[in-house]
C-alpha cells in the first residue's frame, strides 16, 4: 500500500532528504524488467528478457501464459516483484486473501469477486520500479521521497498495458483499472466522486493487511488494533463510504477479531 503515514492519520511531513534519490520514470517498463535476474526460472520474466524488443513475438508467449490460467499468470508476477521486495509481495498476496473473503461475504458476482482478487494480487505491482532506498525507509518519507513512492500505481497499470496483458485479457484489463485506483480515496480528501463497490473492496483490504504486516517503517499491529487505526482514519478523512465500511468493520470483527 501507499507509503502514508496511516499510524498517525497524516502524510509524512516535510523533511531534509539525506538519501540520494534516483526516479524512476521509464518510457518503457519492459526494458528495466528485462535487465532484472531470474534465478527461480520465472516463466513470464524469461518471455520479457528474451522478447522485450519484439512485441509480436512477446504477445505469443503470453498468450500461452494467460492460457495455463490466471492464478498460475497472477503468480509469476507475484514471484517478479518478490525478487525486488519479499515484503510487498507478500502483502499483495495477504490482500488477495482479504478482499477475496470480503468480495464474497457481501455478495458480489464470481465475476467481479475474480476481478478484485486479481487487483489486489498486482496492485503494488508498479513498486519493481520504485527505489529500494525508498520503497524500505524505516522513517517517514520526505516531499520528494513521496512523489516517488505515488508513481508505483500508475507505473503499475503501465507495466500491465505494455506487457500486453490488458489487450488480451479483461480481467487484467479492469484489474489494472482498479490497481490505478487503489490509493485514491487516501490521496485525495472529500471527495466528489463516489467509489465502486471494487474499488472500496480492494482499497480496505489494502490497508487492513498493510497494517497487520511488519513494514520497514511500522511494527505489525492486531486485526483489532488495525481496525481501530482504520476507524481514525474514516472518523478524521472520510475516506470510504459510511456504509461500506461499516459492512468492512463487521467482516473484520467476525472474521479476523474472534481469533
């Protein structure tokens, strides 16, 4: 998730940077993947290192990936990321889980339920491109340190676009969509755009999972203890709608405070 300062209910404030900042702004993201090393023998980084300059080529061999099926397709990106950071792969992995369970304690279709398990599992996919001296500061980040950390998900939806993933297949295609979207409700108050129903799944999954997971910059904090951090944020931002949240709070005391 969104390198806020969630803990207390503020965006880092400003400070002198004492870390050399590189950003990261490529035309094309396949050529930064292509150069990263495949020790395990990722089936997708092995397509775009050796077809990266060659998008007819590249699309053929993805289609043989999509082919194999979406979990095993969702997987290899997982793995990607989790050669540039365990932690955040994980992450992606716990608010699968999470907002799987939630999509179907209220009743979406198969459809969209699918959809936003496959949004959580790349929604912080754009962070391969993010500076590790960034993307794992153990303090709050500074202005610039910020804007750098805030390109991780529209570099993400980009990745998936000039992979090739969203042209030929919907699910990636509306699960890059939300992926795009997921800080939204965070990053910008009072808003006057109401949020779909996937969005909001996605985005509180997002969150409840960040917060119970140890992070270079917090310690992991209870279901309980992240619920009531959560409750903050809402009663401070209006971040999510009342009543959606209200049905996310339930599902969270039922399905993660009882144990």
């Amino acid at each position: 998730m969104h390198r806020i300062n969630l803990l207390s209910l503020t965006v880092p404030i400003k400070h002198n940077a004492t870390v050399p900042i590189k950003r990261t702004a490529p035309s094309s993201t396949l050529q930064i993947i292509k150069k990263m090393e495949n020790p395990k023998g990722n089936p997708l980084l092995a397509a775009i290192k050796q077809f990266a300059d060659n998008p007819q080529k590249l699309q053929e061999e993805l289609k043989k990936l999509v082919n194999e099926g979406q979990e095993k397709l969702c997987g290899y990106l997982v793995d990607m990321l989790a050669l540039k950071d365990k932690n955040t792969a994980e992450h992606m992995r716990g608010a699968a889980r999470i907002a799987t369970k939630f999509a179907k304690e209220i009743g979406l279709s198969p459809q969209k339920t699918e959809e936003i398990r496959v949004a959580a599992l790349v929604h912080d996919i754009g962070k391969i491109f993010t500076p590790l001296n960034v993307l794992n500061k153990p303090g709050k980040l500074n202005e610039a340190e910020r804007a750098i950390m805030a390109e991780h998900a529209p570099l993400g939806k980009k990745f998936l676009k000039q992979l090739g993933l969203t042209k030929i297949n919907k699910t990636f295609d509306n699960a890059s969509e939300l992926a795009e979207k997921h800080h939204f409700s965070i990053d910008k108050l009072h808003l006057t755009k109401k949020r779909t129903v996937e969005e909001e799944v996605l985005e509180l999954s997002d969150v409840f999972n960040a917060l119970t997971k140890r992070r270079s910059y917090h310690k992991p904090q209870t279901p309980k203890e992240a619920l009531r951090i959560m409750k903050n944020i809402q009663k401070v931002q209006r971040a999510w709608s009342p009543e959606f949240f209200e049905k996310f709070t339930k599902f969270v005391e039922k399905t993660y405070c009882k144990k």
